[in-house]
C-alpha cells in the first residue's frame, strides 16, 4: 500500500505534465505557461477566428504566385475590361484595364504583410529602447524622452504620416517609414511602464550587484519584461497600420500603380462606383477582414496574456 | 484658536497656493513644449528632409538666377537655426506662408475651409455620443447577452472598417440608389449665395437666418458624412462607456441604491452614468480630436471643402508651406483638446478638486 503512494504515477498525461504547479526544468515552465495562455486564448471563439483570418492571410500571400489564376499587373484590355463577379475565369470580376480582382488582390496580401511586418520591426524596437531607456534611467532622460513622446503623440497619426510622405515623395517604402515614425510613442509608453513596475525588483538589484552594466541590464533584463505586452499592443495597432496604410495608398501616396495595393485599387475603382461598384468594394472588403482579424486576434491576446484585465 | 494653530492654517494655505502656483506652471511648460516640438517636426519635415525646397517650389527646370533670387527670397539662404527661428516666430503670429496653389497665405485658406470641418466634426461626434452612449450602457447592463454581443461587433467592425470605403459604399447607397442624400459637397449650388456666412457653421448660419429650405439642404449634405464620422467615434465610445458602466455598477454604492429600492432606471442612468459620465468626458473629447483627423479621408470622398480636403488637394499638387500650415492647425487643436479634456476632467471630478 505504502509502496504505490510513494511511486509516481509512471504514466502522466501530457496535458497533466503541462499543468504541473512543480516544474522540473525551465522548458516544462515554459511550455506550461504557453499552454495555459493557449488554452485561455482557444476559449475565446472571435480571438480563434481572427487568428484564422491571419494565417489564411499569410498562406495566400506565401502562395499567391500559384493560386493567382491571372496575372495581377497585366491585363486583357481587349476582352476583360470591368466584368462584373462571377464570370466565367474572373471570380470577383475585373477592374478598368482588364485585370482580375482575385490575382490582385491575393497579390496585394504581399504588400499588406510587408507593410505591417515593416511597420511593426521598426517601430517596435524603437518605441522598446526608449521606453526601456527611459524607465530604467530616469531623471531628466526620462523627463526628456517623455517629452519627445508626448509631442508625438500629440500629433494626428495620419496628418503627419501624409505631411511625411508629402516631403520623402509618394511610395510605399516612404508610406512605411511615415507610418514607422508615427507609431513608436505608445510603445514607449507601455515599455516605460513595464520598465518602471520591474526597474527595483530584487533580480535587477541581483543583476547590478554581479555588475552588469546598465545597457546589459536594459537589454538583457529589463526589454524581455516588455515584450508580452508590447506584442498586444502592435497586433492591436496592426488593424490600424493596415487602415492608414490603405488610406495613403487611396490618396495616392502609398504604393504606385501597378502595385496591387488594397487602399490604391479603391481608389482607382472609385471612378466607376456607380455603375461598377465591385471594382472599388472588393479590396474595401478584403481590408476589413483582415483588419477584423488583427483585431479580434490583439483582443483575445490581451485577454490571454493579462487575466487581471478579462475580467471586464 | 492658539497662534500656532493660525500659523499651521496659513503655512498650509502657502502650500496649497505654491502647489497651485507649481502646477498651472508645469501645465505651461508642457503646452509650450508640445507646441515646440510640433513647430519642430514640421520645420523638420519641410526644410530638411527635402534635398533642396527651392527646387520643389520651382521645378528643376528654372533657370539658376531664379532659384537664387527665390531662395533669397525666402530665407533658405540662412543658416538651418536661423531659418528655424523665423519660422517659429512666423508661426507663432499665424504666418505659415503662402499657397503656391491658391497664392493666397494659408492663414486665409485654413480660416476659409475650417468651419467646414469644424461643423463635420462636431456633428459626427454628437451623432456619435447620442448613440454610442446609450449603446455602451445597454451593453454592459445586459452583459453576455445578445445585445452585449451586437455592440461589441458593430463597435468593432467601425474599428476596421476603412473609412473612406465606406463613405464610397453609402454614397452609392444612400445618394445613387436611394435618393435618400444630397449629392457630394457642402450645399446646393443654387443655395450657395442665399445666404451670408456669418460663423461659417452653415447649419447654425441657415437657422439663424430663418432659411429652412436652405438649412435643410445643407441637412442634407451633412447627414451622410457626419454619420459616418459618427460611426467611426461610436465604436471607440460604446467600449469605453461599456468599460466604465462595468467598473461603476460593480460598486458597493450601486447595491446601497438598490437596497434602497430606487428603481433600476434611476440607478443605472442617475447613479452609474453619471459617475461614469466624468471619464467620459475625456473619452469623448478625444475622439473629437480624432474625427478632425478622420476627416481628412472623408472629406475626400464627399468633396467636403473643409481642411482635410485643403491638405490632400495641397499634397497632390506639392504645396508643403499649406500642407504644413494645416498640419500644424490640426496639431494645435489636438493638442487644445487634450489640454481641455484634461481640464474638463480636473473640474468635474469632485475627487481631483484640491482638497
């Protein structure tokens, strides 16, 4: 009897392996924690669904060469000019010079994912830096840091991106860039903020005693603290990233004819709304869903992330 | 009342007005940086990121005595802090040039096309909190439920919707199929002199005036891009005041009232309301602010002559003195609103009046 308490049960379940309150090692901590953030995320139906959207996204731009039934730049001005959806060959119809909506627009998935990855690996690491900076140094650095911040965010996103663009030329590089300079102070503001709660724990005083130097504690110890909630963050602002970049690209200055961009394929169907509207409602749909998507993915992230908060 | 105890009440009174004194001065500091800081940013868009703003003005075909004589003309000759010191003071007494489209100075253009977007603006956002508030409140109230679930898509789709897709989409609805809407623009042509522009607010202009026909022409025009707007604000402030409404009716005065027998009405409206209502405030100054911005893209749609449509129409014809100049006036409404929403909040909170 005293023998079988004191085996282990040989055969634990990997579900109970994760769960266990009394990890033996980092990686079973690690996988623990991921797992138990996975479970509340799947528990969220919507958040599962934007996620779904996300990867069908990357799917259809990795594949989009061969799923693309026509070529998204070329077109038959000759025999396909503006037909309407469900013709034969041309699922969502063409546009004025004959070009299929689908191939474009699964073309133009690419440039969608250029221009929030883009976004998200310049703004992020600044907005981090300073942030953590900032936080970890205080005194006048923070005061002038916070400053610099604040007169960022003072500014309306959109106005500035397009008085950015308006001086670096139209284009979609600029487009990013623009849309990079206008996105970083929030992060900083949330990297600030995690830095401030983490900066007089005892493992940063640990940290300083064994002499690593203040770069070293920012850098190694102080950012990794950031980062959950600062990937909230930039996938909450990926629907809006998406929403401006399209809203460059409508007013013309994103990316260039013939790119197949979503906001520059509104804006050329513009002209034939009235008589044919799937021109400019196509792409309007595919960015509504994929910004739905990020939304709805940054929402059950947050939630999944930070419990204190999905109580509300 | 013992001397000290007077000395005490007056050293505490000292405190208070060095305190005061302290904070109207840090307030001071930050108004006069952020405006600083914008000054900065736009100089620094407009004068050095391009490689040379002569050429950008006059095209590179100009023969070189002209782009001397120009760049002379317009300082750019001067060391960069010189150039930013004029322009900081230029700025300051509302100088921001001339358009090299309309050739008049931008200060005259924006107080021109302002009004138009100051009416837009304000229209949607009291769409917006009419709606959005009532929405947020049956949202939390019937939390999970149905309802709770509607709100929270519609509020999300306006998240993700493109805006000026949709101002496409409903203008096709509502004006090309249902005759519902005026046409794009600000008023009927015919309308356009039968009246004299006083605030520029045509829709407070045509009542003022007693011209009904003409007031709801102009109805008309607006209805569809305020609405819009309206929406767009709607989803930011049906989530807050679900936020808040959650937060207020968890509390302990919320079960005092109901043990007190008020009827349900009169806790959630009268007592949770308006307890939510203070952060509200803020919430929706700021998504006033930011119908300023969105209507940048709308007005483009609805060829509405306010400022956004001055500074995409300034963009396309690479006009950067008035594309600045309406950046820098949007800049210091944003910041006016963030400054006033703040203050707003310091007087209608009881617990942020000094004590």
């Amino acid at each position: 009897m005293s023998q079988t308490l004191q085996d282990p049960p040989r055969a634990l379940s990997r579900r109970e392996w994760l769960m266990s309150d009394r990890p033996q090692s980092r990686l079973q901590a690690r996988l623990g924690r991921a797992y138990m953030t996975w479970r509340r995320f799947s528990a969220n139906r919507l958040a599962v669904a934007g996620l779904c959207i996300i990867v069908l996204l990357v799917l259809l731009a990795i594949f989009a060469d061969v799923l693309a039934p026509h070529s998204p730049v070329i077109g038959d001005l000759g025999g396909a000019r503006l037909l309407p959806p469900g013709t034969e060959g041309y699922l969502l119809g063409t546009d004025d010079q004959g070009r299929d909506i689908l191939s474009r627009l699964l073309h133009g998935s690419r440039l969608t994912l250029l221009v929030i990855i883009l976004v998200a690996i310049i703004a992020a690491p600044i907005g981090l830096l300073v942030g953590a900076i900032s936080g970890y140094a205080g005194g006048w650095v923070d005061a002038v840091l916070m400053r610099i911040t604040d007169i960022f965010l003072a500014f309306p996103k959109l106005v500035l991106a397009l008085a950015f663009v308006a001086a670096m030329g139209p284009g979609i590089e600029n487009a990013i860039l623009a849309i990079a300079i206008t996105s970083w102070p929030p992060y900083a503001r949330i990297a600030r903020a995690e830095t401030l709660s983490v900066r007089n724990s005892d493992y940063i005083a640990a940290v300083r005693l064994m002499g690593a130097s203040p770069l070293r504690v920012v850098l190694r110890h102080v950012m990794p603290m950031c980062v959950s909630s600062l990937i909230v963050r930039v996938t909450l602002d990926m629907a809006g990233i998406i929403l401006t970049a399209a809203g460059l690209g409508f007013l013309g200055l994103g990316a260039q004819p013939p790119l197949p961009e979503w906001g520059a394929m509104i804006a050329s169907g513009r002209r034939f709304i009235l008589d044919q509207w799937w021109v400019a409602t196509m792409p309007g749909v595919a960015i509504l869903i994929v910004s739905l998507g990020f939304n709805l993915l940054g929402d059950g992230l947050r939630d999944a992330l930070d419990p204190r908060e999905s109580g509300q | 009342m013992t001397i000290t105890e007077t000395t005490q009440t007056a050293g505490r009174k000292r405190a208070r007005a060095n305190g005061a004194i302290m904070g109207v001065l840090r307030f001071l500091v930050v108004i006069v940086t952020t405006y600083f800081g914008l000054l900065a940013v736009t100089f620094f868009i407009g004068r050095v990121i391009p490689v040379d703003p002569v050429l950008a003005i006059l095209g590179d075909r100009a023969p070189a005595h002209v782009v001397e004589r120009t760049r002379e003309l317009l300082g750019f000759n001067k060391p960069l802090y010189v150039q930013f010191f004029i322009y900081v003071k230029d700025a300051l007494s509302g100088n921001f040039g001339t358009s090299v489209l309309t050739t008049n100075p931008v200060m005259v253009d924006i107080r021109r096309v302002f009004p138009a977007t100051l009416e837009l603006a304000t229209v949607g956002t009291i769409i917006g909190s009419l709606v959005g508030v009532p929405l947020g409140v049956l949202a939390a109230v019937k939390r999970g439920s149905i309802a709770d679930q509607i709100v929270r898509v519609v509020g999300l789709i306006g998240y993700s919707v493109p805006i000026f897709w949709l101002a496409l989409l409903s203008l096709l609805l509502f004006y090309a199929k249902l005759r519902w809407v005026a046409y794009p623009g600000r008023i009927d042509i015919v309308n356009e002199y039968s009246f004299t522009p006083t605030t520029g607010l045509y829709l407070i202009d045509t009542l003022w005036q007693r011209q009904w026909s003409v007031f709801w022409d102009v109805f008309q025009h607006i209805i569809l891009p305020a609405s819009l707007l309206g929406y767009f604000s709607l989803a930011y402030i049906s989530r807050m005041t679900r936020s808040f409404m959650l937060n207020e009716l968890g509390q302990e005065y919320i079960v005092a009232a109901r043990a007190k027998g008020l009827s349900e009405t009169r806790i959630i409206w009268g007592h949770a309301l308006r307890n939510a209502a203070v952060p509200l405030v803020t919430v929706i100054a700021l998504s006033y602010a930011g119908l300023l911005e969105g209507s940048v893209l709308t007005e483009t749609v609805f060829a509405w002559p306010g400022l956004g449509l001055y500074i995409t129409n300034s963009l396309q014809n690479a006009d950067m003195n008035a594309v600045l100049g309406g950046t820098i006036v949007i800049g210091s409404v944003f910041i006016a609103i963030n400054i006033l929403s703040d203050l707003l909040y310091r007087t209608l909170d009881p617990r942020t009046r000094a004590r």
